[in-house]
C-alpha cells in the first residue's frame, strides 16, 4: 500500500477489497455450478481468489491492531429490521458485478467529504422495464452485512407513476415509530424526516421513481443515512445532479445468455440435459429480459419443450402497436401471450386498470368488484389471484396487515391500455354503492374507497355527484378520519370550482390533529364560513348548525 495513504484509509481501501473479493468469490462458485466445461478454470479462480482474501484479512487484523482499532462495528450487529422490503423470488438472477459494487458503496464508511455534505452519496439503479433492478435492490436490502450497516433500519418506499407523495413520507414516518400529525405540503414532510433521521442509521430504497421532486422529499435525511433509488428513467439522472452533485448512477443490463436460460429453466421447472436448442431461442427472443422470460416460461411450463419453438413465432408475432413505447416490445409481447392465455378470465385480470394506485390494491376490494363484475365467490377469486401470481401477473403483498395486489408499471400500462376503463369506473361505483345503503359516508375502510372515490366519480363524469359530496359534512368529517388531511385537500382540486376552492382553503388551516372532534369541526367550520353567500355552502352551514346546537353567530 502507498505510503501516501494514511493508516485509516489504507483500512478502508482493505475492506473494500475484501468484500469485493468475497462476493467475486460467491459468483465464482455459483458459475462453477452451471459451466460444467470451465470447472478447472474456475477450480483454480476460486483457489487463487481465496489465498488472496485470506491475506488481506491478515493484513486488515494486523493494521487495525495496529491503530489500535477494534473490529468494525457492524460485524456484531443485529441485521437491522426490513420494512414492506419485498421477499426475494424463487429463482432469484442478478448481475453479480454491478450487486458487489452497489454492496461495496453502501458497506463502507463514508467519506469525511460525504459527512460534511450532509450524508453518504445516493445511488441510483436505472434500466428499462424488466431488467430487475427492483430485484437487485431488494437483493441488497436482505443482504446481512448491509443490513448490519444500516443498523435503524431499512425502509422500501414504492413510488410509481401515479405516486401519493405525502402519504409515502408519511407511512415512513410512522415506520420510524411516530404517529404523525397532519402536514400540507412535502416540504413539511421531508423536515419532519429529517429531524427523525438525524442521529439514525438507515437505508432508504426509492423504488420505481418517477419525477426528481420525489427524490429530494427523501434526501439528506442524516449523515449516515443512504438513498438507494430505481427508475426507468434514463434522464433521471442528469436532472438530480443538478440538485444532488453527488449522486451515482449505474445501469443495469440484461442477463447474459447462460443467466437467461438458466433462469429460464429455473421458472419451468424444468432442468433438461442437454438444454434444447429451443431455449436459446427464446432467451434470444425476450431479449434477455428476467421479467419477459418469467412470463414466458409461465406459458413453457405447461408444455413439452419439443414445442417450444411455437412460443417464439407467437412471441415474435404478437402485436403491441397499440402499447406505449415507455417499456421494451419484447415485454409487451410476453405481456399478451399471457393475458390471451387466460382465455375468458382474462377479463378479470383487466379489470384491475380501473384502480388508481396499481402497486398496493387490497385484495378485499378486487374480490368485491369481481363478484359484483362476474359472480365469482371467495374461493373462485383467490384461486384466481393464485394462478395469476403463479403466471407473473401480479404479486401478493401485506401493506398495513392488509393483503394487497401489487402489478409493475409496464403490467400496469397493458392492462390500461387494454381495457374499457370508462366503463370501469361506473362498474366500480356501483360494485361500492351496494356497500353504501346510507350515503358514500358510510362506505368500507378498505384502504381504496375513502382514498380514491372521489377519483372515480370524476373519471365517470358524474362531477354534479361529486361537488355535492365535497359540501357534504358526514362525508369530508369521515374522510378526514379515515385519511390524512392533504387526502382530504387533494379532492376539492379535482374540479375548478369557486366553491370548492374556498371550502379549502377554510379545511386547510385546520390542524388540530387526526381526529378532531365531530362537533368541534362543526363549529370551526361555521365560525369561517358563516359570512358565505352561496347557496351551496349555505346547505352546508345548515347541515353544521344541526350538528353544532350550542354554536351562536357572532354579534354584528
């Protein structure tokens, strides 16, 4: 080593060989499982890497003794708890080389420069749809030694296309173990982070990012914490250098061929030898892609590999001009094979393009729009959401102890596409109406309707309906209950209405936390309006003075 190196940064630079040297040691043997013809080649790879990792721990133990430095720290750590992280499929593929830098940059000790900007660098994963970078994340999330790193905790916030800012800072917050009060802006959010953060130790994985103003609500939580972010979009990254100059970004490629088709296999479960000519062909014809030769194999499994070929001429041949150009061809096709092969219950899966938040729809609501939709009972749905999952069509996630239906973007986008979503929207009221007998107040907790009701009425055009229901009291207290206030504020922005705008602006000063009481909104909300001339409001206030007996108007 240099001598231009200090004692502690020759440490630093040692452990960073060495754990880049143990996991080239990891992918060493796992190619030893799968390249029968380079056995001997990679017999001596193996040795040769181990005889070097064996001298540099001697090296770290007799430079760290001498600084008189004990063992790092996180080696006796407890892994730090995973939240909403995702498990970690079956047959799990990843790129190796990029997975060992990525590890590397968020095991090592940050740098004196990093600390006095406020935190370690963010990392950012970007490829096109399919590629894994969500499973390459969730990879390093599970990871021991980074899980000993991040010692507060590591935190999965998905984002999406159609992303609830707030909501996701506040499901964080109270991830970090606070019952947060209500705040009206983003900003406020990420300051209230920041004060939660400021002495922790934690990873935050950005997942499916969208928009720049998305990143920097999580950024510079703390000094030792760290971003990790995934996101299709290739500019991305230029436009957060500009706000963050210390970011990295890393691009994820598709798998090489021999990953492809053992993946391939691996999701068959199928292990042929020798393997077919026939699976070449079709790792060739998904282009590599995980997610593409996932829901292809799905199709596979259920037929002979003699026939094999078949799948590549429908693959190739499927048509996708009609699908946005946002995600690879090749997944859009695989993406039709499988819906076409659900015959009639494809249907079923289409309708689930009527739902806003695509990557947390609870299950309970599904099942009640498909009995409503087409008759099916409990069991017929959850076989049906089962096969689905089997196929690669969906997954299965607990989001607040609620089971929820999560689908990627591109899945997402064929289905929206693909559906009558006008329709929908009227088929999902009325599915709800029948659990409403007394009015849209009195609908289900089911972690959708009170979020997204008034969503769908705008999208039904019933917009008469819903500025009624936005001077409606029984319905802005329970939602209120139910959601956070900016839940509550988003909705009178879904019309521009004079109305509206100023019920909002009175509701927004309100902050006297998550549940106020019943009466007492009553009268804060005569005490502001009472002066209002409209006829419209004048109904609300009519509705709030019976709520509201003691209130007295003031004295002119």
């Amino acid at each position: 080593m240099s001598s231009e190196y200090t004692l502690e940064q020759e440490i630093t630079l040692l452990e960073q060989d060495y754990i880049l040297l143990t996991e080239l040691q990891t992918e060493l043997q796992q190619r030893l499982t799968i390249e029968e013809k380079n056995r001997p080649i990679l017999q001596q790879k193996i040795a040769d890497n181990d005889k070097e990792i064996n001298e540099i721990k001697q090296k770290l133990e007799q430079l760290k003794a001498a600084a008189g430095l004990v063992p790092h720290p996180t080696s006796t750590l407890p892994p730090a708890t995973l939240h909403n992280v995702p498990d970690l499929p079956a047959y799990l593929v990843i790129n190796l080389l990029l997975f060992n830098e990525l590890k590397a940059k968020l095991v090592i000790k940050p740098s004196l420069v990093e600390i006095a900007e406020g935190q370690k660098s963010p990392l950012l994963i970007q490829s096109p749809s399919g590629m894994g970078k969500s499973v390459i994340a969730a990879v390093l999330a599970h990871d021991t030694a980074i899980r000993r790193t991040f010692s507060d905790g590591i935190f999965w916030v998905h984002l999406g296309q159609h992303s609830d800012l707030m909501s996701c800072q506040i499901a964080l917050i109270r991830a970090l173990g606070e019952e947060v009060k209500h705040f009206l802006n983003p900003q406020a959010g990420t300051e209230r982070l920041r004060q939660l953060c400021a002495k922790r130790n934690c990873l935050l994985i950005l997942d499916d990012v969208w928009d720049v103003d998305e990143v920097l609500a999580f950024n510079g939580l703390g000094k030792y914490c760290q971003l990790v972010i995934t996101t299709y979009d290739n500019t991305l990254l230029d436009f957060l250098l500009r706000s963050i100059p210390s970011i990295q970004g890393y691009v994820l490629t598709p798998l090489v061929e021999e990953q492809a088709i053992q993946f391939f296999l691996n999701c068959t479960g199928q292990q042929l030898s020798p393997v077919p000519m026939e699976v070449n062909t079709i790792a060739r014809a998904c282009d590599y892609l995980p997610l593409a030769l996932k829901l292809i194999a799905a199709l596979a499994s259920n037929q002979p590999a003699s026939v094999w070929n078949t799948l590549v001429d429908s693959l190739q041949n499927a048509t996708t001009n009609e699908f946005p150009d946002t995600h690879p061809r090749t997944l859009m096709q695989a993406m039709q094979l499988n819906v076409d092969a659900l015959g009639e219950q494809s249907e079923y899966y289409l309708a689930l393009a009527v739902f806003v938040n695509y990557s947390a729809i609870p299950q309970k609501t599904v099942v009640m729009l498909w009995q409503y939709l087409y008759h099916l009972s409990a069991d017929q749905a959850d076989a049906f959401i089962s096969k689905l999952v089997t196929r690669g069509l969906l997954q299965v996630e607990t989001v607040s102890s609620n089971q929820c239906l999560s689908l990627h973007a591109f899945q997402y986008d064929y289905l929206y596409t693909s559906a009558e979503v006008e329709k929908l929207h009227h088929h999902l009221l009325a599915a709800y109406r029948r659990h409403c007998l007394h009015g849209w107040s009195n609908g289900p907790n089911d972690g959708y309707f009170f979020e997204y009701l008034c969503t769908h009425l705008l999208a039904a055009e019933r917009t008469t309906e819903l500025k009624s229901l936005l001077l409606d009291f029984d319905w802005l207290y329970t939602k209120l209950q139910r959601c956070p206030l900016h839940k509550l504020l988003s909705d009178y922005d879904l019309l521009p209405d004079r109305e509206l705008e100023t019920i909002k602006k009175v509701l927004s000063h309100w902050v006297n936390g998550l549940q106020p009481d019943r009466e007492q909104l009553a009268n804060y909300l005569l005490s502001q309006l009472v002066d209002q001339p409209a006829a419209e409001i004048q109904k609300l206030l009519n509705q709030l003075k019976e709520i509201s007996s003691e209130w007295q108007p003031p004295l002119s």
